[in-house]
C-alpha cells in the first residue's frame, strides 16, 4: 500500500493531521425524473442528518438510469441536473459531502468490471428485484446484461469509496446483501482491500401517493417537491380518504384515512390532534380538511422551491458543484483501484513488477535445486 492511501486512511481533506477521518457513508439516486416526498422523507431528508456525523458521498447514479433507459438517453444529463438541485435545496451541503455523477468517476467502470469477474452469474440471477422489475417494466426489453449486472455495479459504487455504511430502510437491508457477499468474496481471493458495507438503519416512513400506493413517478400519485402551489392545492382534493365516511356528518377513522398519513408527516402536533378530534366527531369535512393540507405541504415545500429555483438560476455553478465534487470523488476513487490492483497483482509499477519478478527467479531458483 502506497504512504499516500495508508495516510488517507486517517486523514481526509477536511480533517487536521492526527486527526482520525470520519466513517464512510455512500448512497445514490438513479436521475430520472423529479423528487416527490417519497423520495424526501425516504431518503433525502435522512441523509442531510448524516452529514452531520459521517464523511458522506451521494451520487446521481446516471449509468443505473441507463439499465433500464439505454433505448433514449436523451433526458439522463438534463435529469441529472435537475435531481442534483432537487438534492442540494433539499439539505445536501457540497461544502460537507461529496456529491458528483457516476459517469464522471470513470473509475466506476473498472471497479465494475474487476467485480464482475468474480461475480457468479446464480446470484444476479436470484436478487428479488430482478425478476419483479422485469414484470413491472414489461414494456422495456430488460434482457441485457446490463440490466442483469446492475447488483455488480452497484457494488462498484459502495467498493469504490470503501464505505462503512449505506443509509437504507429496514425493508432494503436485503438490497445491501449481494453486494456485502460481492465484498467478502473480492476479500478472500486477494485480501482484506474492502470494509464490508453496513446497512445504516435510518427511519424511513411510508409515504404512500394520492391513491393510497406506494408514492411513485410511475404511479403517477406524486406530490414533487417542485409542485407550485395550484398543483399541490389540486393533486390534495384528489387524495382518497376514509372510504368509509360518505358525508361531513358520518364520523371518520383518521387511522385508515390515506391523507391523514401526509398530516402525521408535515402537520404540527396541534393540527393533528385537531383533526383527529374533529374527523371523529363529524365536525370538520374531508373537502375542508384537504384544504387544510394543502397550505401546510404548501408552507412546508415553499423554502425547497425557492432555493431550488436560486439554484437553477445559475445551471453552470450548479455544474461547477458537480464537478469538484467528481473531482473529490475520483481521488478516493484512484487510491481505491490502486489498492484492488495491488492486492490482485495486477500494478505494473517499476517496484511491484521488479518484486514479482524477483520472488519468480528465486522459486525457479528453488525448484531446479543445488547443482
Ligand atoms: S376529515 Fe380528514 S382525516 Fe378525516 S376522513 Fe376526512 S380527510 Fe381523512
């Protein structure tokens, strides 16, 4: 191991010699389309906590984009942009986690391709995800290999930076599996390179979308975090609501009511315990209530959209941002293959090629015996 990795071990650009560097935490976002709440209080609004403990890398995963979009990638860059504002006005600090874009650290690729070579094809095959998603998107030919090996490249990812942890839901733990198992088998062939990734449990809520699912893009029953205040006002009187309660006057369940879920999200503790007592009383009307919630997600958005749109403002900074933060990346990424290519014997420095060779001469030396 070179000095220079040995000491970047304890010492990160942000840290003083001596002192030790914080964990490593790694997590990404696939660029395809507007964040809604889901994807704030699943992901998001976690990983700005995080930053306040963990030496924290977020990327936007645009090649993942790519395994299921290879046929038009004519939106992944204008996504990429769009979701990397949509994650710097949402908490994300570049002056305190490295943020950048997976196809500006090239080094993912090799990484990629080191780890495929040892991934068995049985494993790929059995990820729960796999077979589910290709039901879900059957309109899209999900027969590549790209798709089937995007376990390996996600993998690469988490490797890449010899992350501690990875920021997931109790319902995503299985998720991390393949690649811990991708880590331990790297590890035995050639050695201990790789700090086997950790789930890092964090609160994930359920934020379920206008219908009652699960909020998602291709549901199409998302709030995003960019809706202007008439979307927001028109998507909250669509919301379902107890099925039960056809009229103001018939008392409502609140614990069965899908918008009641968004007032446990953003309503104060006071509005929730107003509107649990009023539903159950029949005093307050679902029409009213909705209205009501509206203003709150309103309120509660408001600050987002506004640094959103100071951002966008200005798309070069906001592409400088990804930049150095690629550039930060990528010198992490470097120390990262030069330690899987040392401990797999694939360095073809002056040093390491003498070495081996040296260590060649004396077993053939050996072998052939005193004369
Ligand atoms: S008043 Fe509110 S909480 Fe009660 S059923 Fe209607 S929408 Fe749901």
């Amino acid at each position: 191991m070179s000095s220079e990795v040995q000491r970047s071990e304890t010492q990160s650009s942000a840290t003083q010699p001596g002192e030790k560097r914080r964990q490593i935490v790694l997590s990404g976002i696939r660029p395809t389309g507007r964040l809604h709440l889901g994807n704030y209080f699943g992901a998001l609004k976690n990983w700005a906590e995080l930053q306040e403990r963990y030496d924290c890398h977020y990327f936007l995963a645009d090649w993942h984009a790519l395994t299921t979009d290879y046929a038009d990638t004519s939106e992944v860059a204008a996504n990429t942009l769009d979701v990397a504002a949509d994650m710097i006005a949402g908490g994300l600090d570049p002056a305190r986690s490295v943020i950048f874009v997976q196809s500006m650290v090239p080094e993912h690729s090799e990484l990629f391709l080191i780890l495929s070579m040892l991934t068995p094809l049985g494993w790929l095959e059995r990820v729960p995800t796999y077979k589910d998603q290709i039901k879900q998107l059957e309109n899209k030919d999900l027969s590549t290999f790209g798709f089937l090996g995007y376990p390996v490249l996600q993998t690469a990812d988490i490797l890449m930076y010899r992350a501690h942890f990875v920021p997931v839901g109790e319902d995503q733990v299985a998720h991390l599996e393949i690649s811990r198992e991708i880590c331990r088998r790297f590890n035995s062939f050639y050695g201990e390179v790789f700090p086997e990734p950790q789930p890092l449990l964090t609160p994930t809520p359920k934020v379920p979308g206008l219908d009652g699912r699960k909020m998602s893009k291709s549901y199409g029953n998302a709030i995003n975090l960019t809706d202007t205040p008439d979307e927001i006002r028109k998507k909250c009187m669509q919301m379902f609501t107890d099925p039960q309660r056809l009229r103001k006057s018939d008392p409502g369940r609140p614990e069965v009511c899908n918008l009641f879920r968004f007032h446990e999200l953003v309503s104060t503790p006071e509005l929730r315990e107003r509107v649990d007592r009023e539903c159950r009383g029949a005093v307050i009307g679902c029409v009213e209530d909705k209205r009501l919630l509206a203003q709150v997600l309103i309120d509660y958005t408001e600050p987002f959209r506004r640094r959103r749109e100071e951002l966008l403002r200005d798309p070069d900074t906001l592409r400088d941002v990804l930049v150095e933060g690629s550039k930060k990346a990528r010198e992490r990424a470097a120390e990262t293959l030069e330690l899987a290519r040392a401990a797999m014997k694939l360095d073809y420095s002056q040093s390491a090629l003498r070495r081996q060779w040296q260590s060649r001469v004396a077993a053939l030396a050996g072998s052939v015996g005193p004369a």
